[in-house]
C-alpha cells in the first residue's frame, strides 16, 4: 500500500484528464446530473466515476494532484480484495505483484476511473477465485461479486464487457447453479440487477443520442497488440504511449522502438521463460514438489477465460460501432491477468526446472518495477505539459500578441485561459478543427498534436506559408511566432 502512494504525481493535467475536472469542479451534485445529462463526451458514460471525483473534490480540491489521489483509495481497495485470493491461493505476495505492474502505475497517475475499474475487477477475481475453488458460492463470495460488477458497471460503460465474462466462466465452470438460497442472498442478486439494468437502460440512452469518446483511429488488430503491450508491462521499458500513438500514425521515425528493444525482449523473454517452467511443471509427472493442484487450474483457466473473452468482445463491438479501444478500455479484465500471471509464476517454482522459472520470475518482476518506476519519474513518460503552454501564451498575450490556441479547450481552461470568439491582440482564441485560415494571421500560435487538433492541416499550411518559427517546446506542444514583415523590420 505505501509503495502505490508515490504512484500519483503533480504533474500537468492533460486533455484526458480535464473533462473529470469539468465535473469536479461542479457547484452541487444536481449540476452534476445536469451535464451527464447534457455531456455527448465519453465522461457521460462513466456516470459513478465523475460522481465520484465531484464528491472527492469537495474534501481536496482540484489540483492536479487532488485529482488523482482518489485513485490511491482506489488501488487500496483494489489491494485489500486480493488479500483473500492471496491467501487461498497460497501466494501471499499476490497484492505486492499487483503493485509493481507498470500499467497500475500508469492507471495510477491519471485522473480516470481506471483505478476504480480495477477495485471492481479485484472485487470478482476474490468472488470469482473462492467460488472456482469451493465448486459453490458463500455469502462474502456473492457479495464481493455484486460491488465488483457495480464499480465497473458504474465506472463505465464498458465495465459490462468484463462482468459478462466473469458471468459466463461461472456459467461455463457450473458454480452459478449454487448461489446461497438464503434471503440476504437473493435481496443482494436483486438490487444488484436492478442497479445494472438501470446501468444498462442509461448507457443504451447515451448510445442512442451520439455520447461516445472521439474516434480518430479505425480498429484494427494494432488495438489488440497495444493491449497486449500495456497489459505484459512493456510500457514502462518501451516507447511512451504518446511516442507509440505518433509512430502507428506514421508522424514519427519508429526510431524509439529500435532504442527501447532490448528492454522489450529481456522482459518478454522473462515472461516466455515463465511460461516455459511452469508448462514444465504441469506436465511433469513425477517431481520432487506436488503439481499444481486441479482448483489452481481451474481458478487460472477462469483468468485467461475473463481476459480472452472480453478482448474478443471489445473487439467486435469496437469493429462494429468504430470505436478504438486501448488497454484502458479492458482494465476492469486487468486483475484476472495479474492473478493468471501470478498462478503462472507459482507453478514454475515446482518441477524440474524450478530453478530455471525462480530465476525468471524474480528478474520479471525486477524489470516490472523498473518499468513502473520509469513511468512514474521518466521524461519519457511525462503528460502533455499544458501547464508550460497555458503560462507562456497568457504570457504572451499580455505583450498585446495575438493568440491562437489549437489543443485541448477543457485543459486550457484548468489554467486560467479565457477564450475569445474572435483573434484580437491580448487575446487567445481557439483554433481547432479548422476549415479555412484565419483572415488574418496572428502573431502566436499554440500547437499541439495536429493529427487531432487540426486533420485539415489548415493551420500546418499557414504556418509553413508564413514561414512561423519554433520560438518554444514542451511535451506534446509547440509555440510558434510569425516572423516579422522585412518592411518593417530595422
């Protein structure tokens, strides 16, 4: 638990960050109801998320930091449910192996409702993994099952994708047949029904009038690859995520995947020599340690099951409505790959060949750390500095400059920057999305990712016709300024 606590940082706020501040920073909780209500973004489909951080906001205030503390509450809980597999499992360093994956950190430091996904998905792999073992339900057992599937349901709406799949491994395993008949049990099943259909009903509504995040990627097998990606850890030890969105654009040189190489295959090669031990050690049949025991596998072949099927779901409906998905999208799936990956692990400590997978096991989970650690403190890893950019054009614009901004409004409003309708000198007006230049130029531009801010390339033409100059840099932005006219140049 102390170990996540300096997961969180101060750092900028970004543009997938600043609608959650939008709501945090909301007067009362009707306001809130309002523009989920009113809001066409993705935010509005993680409804208890951004009721949450409302409510968080009103004890910490909205600074960058206070906004991603509550994913500390987040990740605690998220440890406490893993304690009871921990245990039952016989692997009391589950909860530990769970806090050094590069994508908890990662989760960790942004103000979404990732963290509260994963709280959900640790709440059903404690329910899941006591039931898979047992053959049959408890009351602590249904009960970690329905506070699981409520805090991804009400996280967002792709949390269902997670629950049907824990549904359907328990259907599949037989264990659903042996819910506790008793009456405490069958009210818990009732309200927890009854809270996700009216989940459902809300989502299907959102759905219907156009609510849904920006899709400026097509779907393609590259989204199931990048999940893979974060979900192994190799984030930490390869490229940025931003790095990586430029490369697979093809805006960047893919030069940075060359440098982070040997890092991707040392780990990837710890991961196969795992894999390899433990294989070894279930087909062993004669061995100085017990092979692992028939409810281990079970337990493990409901995580790869939860994980497989909700990649394949979100898959086909990314393919069918447009809509790319990244690990993020599948984080509520994340503890069961944990808890597989942990199971794994153990069984390469039995067998012949235990020396082989202890030692491969310790040196994944020295790179996984190592991993975390680069996203947290790593230049590689920074946010987009909106921060640096706010300052240097309000900055500017006090010098009677005028200013055009063309990157996040949300996050350009976090630091203070009020936006005029039309360009005028000492002030910033939005330029994103443009169709036409500007009728006159002006004197500052603020440009940040312009394969999202500006796909016409309207404002990229206009800075080379004018011939702008590079004047400052920060993560994620450039600034540029109009050269002066010769004619009235000294």
């Amino acid at each position: 638990m102390l170990l996540l606590v300096v997961a969180p940082s101060p750092e900028s706020i970004d543009m997938e960050e600043a609608p959650t501040w939008e709501y945090a920073k909301l007067a009362t909780f009707g306001d809130v109801i309002d523009e989920l209500a009113a809001d066409g973004r993705s935010e509005a489909q993680m409804p208890v998320a951004m009721m949450f951080h409302w409510a968080w906001a009103r004890v910490t205030g909205t600074s960058e930091y206070a906004l991603r503390l509550l994913n500390l509450v987040w990740a605690w809980a998220a440890l406490l449910a893993l304690i009871p597999v921990a245990r039952r499992l016989a692997m009391p360093w589950l909860p530990l192996f769970f806090a050094i994956q590069p994508f908890v950190w990662y989760a960790m430091d942004d103000a979404k409702p990732w963290m509260m996904q994963m709280a959900g998905g640790a709440l059903l792999v404690a329910g899941t993994a006591s039931a898979v073992k047992r053959s049959r339900f408890t009351f602590p057992n249904l009960a970690a099952l329905c506070a699981g599937s409520l805090l991804l349901a009400g996280g967002s709406m792709l949390g269902l994708i997670p629950t049907a799949s824990v549904l359907t491994g328990l259907i599949v395993q037989g264990i659903w047949r042996h819910l506790p008949g008793s009456w405490p049990g069958k009210l818990l099943l009732a309200v927890t029904a009854v809270i996700l259909g009216t989940l459902s009903f809300y989502y299907f509504m959102t759905v219907l009038r156009g609510t849904g995040a920006s899709r400026i990627w097509s779907v393609t097998p590259l989204n199931v690859l990048f999940v893979t990606y974060e979900f192994l850890g190799l984030q930490g030890l390869g490229p940025a995520r931003q790095t990586l969105r430029a490369i697979f654009k093809g805006l960047e040189s893919p030069a940075p995947i060359f440098y982070a190489l040997p890092g991707i295959l040392l780990l990837l090669a710890c991961h196969a020599g795992v894999m390899i031990a433990a294989f070894k050690s279930w087909l062993t049949r004669e061995c100085t340690t017990p092979r692992p025991s028939a409810e281990r596998l079970r337990v493990w072949a409901m995580c790869v099951g939860v994980c497989v099927q909700s990649a394949i779901l979100i898959y086909l409906i990314g393919t069918l409505i447009s809509l790319p998905f990244w690990g993020r999208h599948l984080v509520g799936a994340f503890p069961f790959f944990v808890t597989g990956l942990a199971l794994v692990v153990q069984f390469a400590h039995q067998g012949l060949w235990r020396r082989f997978g202890r030692a491969a096991s310790v040196l994944l989970c020295m790179l996984l750390f190592t991993g975390s650690l680069l996203i947290r403190f790593s230049p590689v890893h920074a946010k987009d500095d909106y921060r640096s950019a706010a300052a240097m054009a309000l900055r500017l614009a006090t010098e009677s400059k005028t200013v055009l901004w063309c990157a996040d409004h949300s996050a350009a409003n976090y630091y203070g920057i009020a936006f005029s309708p039309t360009p005028s000198p000492g002030q910033i007006s939005p330029a994103t999305n443009l169709e036409s230049p500007p009728a006159n130029l002006p004197d500052i531009i603020v440009l940040s990712k312009p394969d999202t801010f500006d796909p016409n390339r309207v404002l990229r033409q206009s800075i080379e016709r004018a011939h702008f100059r590079e004047i400052a840099t920060f993560q994620a932005f450039r600034i540029l300024a109009k050269k002066p006219d010769r004619a009235n140049s000294p």
